[in-house]
C-alpha cells in the first residue's frame, strides 16, 4: 500500500457519459498530481494542485476539470466521454517541492469507455 | 522544456543476464532524476533516484548514476530475474516552475526463465 488511495480501481461507462475519479493523497502531501497512461501516448501529465490550488496544467482536454479539496483529497472530473478517453488514470502525490522526493502514485483507476 | 529519452522498444532477456536500459535527459537548471518501475496490473513505484550530478541511486540490485557531461541516468542490473518483469520509467524534476516529473515512454523488459 503506497498510501494514495484512488477509487474506483475500474469504472466502465457509455460515450458521452460522465465520470469522477477519486484521489486520496498520501499523509502530509500537499500536492497532487493526475496522470493519464495509454498505449499509445504513455504517461501523460494532466494536472496538478498545491494545497487547493491549481499549479500546473498539462495536457488536459476541455472536457476534463479536477479541483483538490480542503482535507487534500482531489477528483478528476471527466465529461462527454469518447471511445479515445479509456486509459488508466493514476494520481501521484508529494510534499510541496518534488524535486529531490518523487511521487508516490495509486494503483490507479482503469476507465473503460464503451 | 524538460524532456527524456528512453531507448527505443521492449527488451527480452534470459534469467541471470545483464539489464542495461539507457535514458537521456534535457532539462533546465539542475534536475533530479528518477527511475520508476510498473508491474503488470499495478501503479508506478520509485526504484532509485539521484538528486545530483555523479551521485548513484541503487535499490533492489539495480543502479544509476547521474552523468551530467553525457546528460544520462543509465540504469543497470547485473543478474536480472523473471520477478524484474516489468516496465521502467525514466523521469526527471526540477526545482524550477511547478515540480511535476516529466516521463519517458518506458521500457517493458521481460525476463525469460
């Protein structure tokens, strides 16, 4: 257990749909950070927030919005689904400056979109 | 921007060989670099990490050392298992702008028996 808990771990939805994934960081991380893992485009960064502010962006679509919580925890918001958006989206979590740390990622939430 | 490389398509060895894979690294100012390693089914785990130049990460049997002349952060195992079955990310960060890691594609290595 790595101590980012993301639920649900697999989620299957119809096009058009919409989803929100969930990301619990790990104990005294500040920061959290959405990943989106396909075959074909590897790990892709989306998003990441700092103590419930936004930080960074990545390549996140429009159709796509996440917000961090006061107690840390943050969802991924994912609308208008496409066949193109199943993909495995992790959340990784560190304290304020990664730079010498790394993250500590979940196991992930696998969206299967029909 | 910051940015890594990773050598090109998956790597099949037997039980007991000799694991290299390489990875390249552009970035601005003085980054920290990173190995993660993803077993099937699973999220990514931190294997080693350098947080400068000639330090050498290690964990679990494999090593890398941080290059700055040759910008690489190569990482090695000398006898690998069927275990170290997965696929390596290489990764790095900076202190600069907004700390996310920037990722190579990864490299699946498989291990025959």
């Amino acid at each position: 257990d790595s101590g980012v808990t993301q639920t649900p771990k697999h989620l299957i939805t119809a096009t058009g749909q919409r989803v929100t994934l969930r990301c619990s960081p790990r104990s005294g991380d500040l920061s959290v950070y959405w990943y989106q893992q396909s075959l074909d485009q590897g790990l892709q960064f989306l998003i990441q927030y700092y103590n419930g502010e936004e930080r960074a962006k990545g390549n996140i679509l429009e159709r796509f919005s996440a917000q961090q919580f006061p107690d840390l925890h943050s969802e991924l918001n994912l609308s208008s689904l496409e066949l193109g958006d199943s993909a495995l989206y992790f959340c990784a979590s560190s304290p304020r400056d990664a730079g010498g740390y790394g993250y500590t990622f979940g196991s992930g939430t696998r969206l299967t979109v029909v | 921007g910051n940015s890594v490389t990773q050598m090109e398509g998956p790597v099949t060895l037997s039980e007991e060989a000799f694991l290299t894979i390489n990875c390249t690294y552009t970035a601005t100012g003085y980054p920290s670099l990173f190995w993660y390693v993803q077993y099937p089914g699973e999220g990514l785990q931190l294997l080693l990490k350098a947080t400068k130049a000639d330090d050498k990460g290690s964990n679990k049997g494999f090593e890398a050392t941080y290059r700055k002349e040759t910008t690489s952060f190569h990482l090695e195992k000398g006898s690998v298992q069927v275990s170290d079955s997965a696929v390596y990310f290489c990764a790095l960060s900076t202190s600069y702008g907004n700390n996310r890691l920037a990722f190579g594609k990864g490299n699946q290595v498989v291990v025959i028996p």
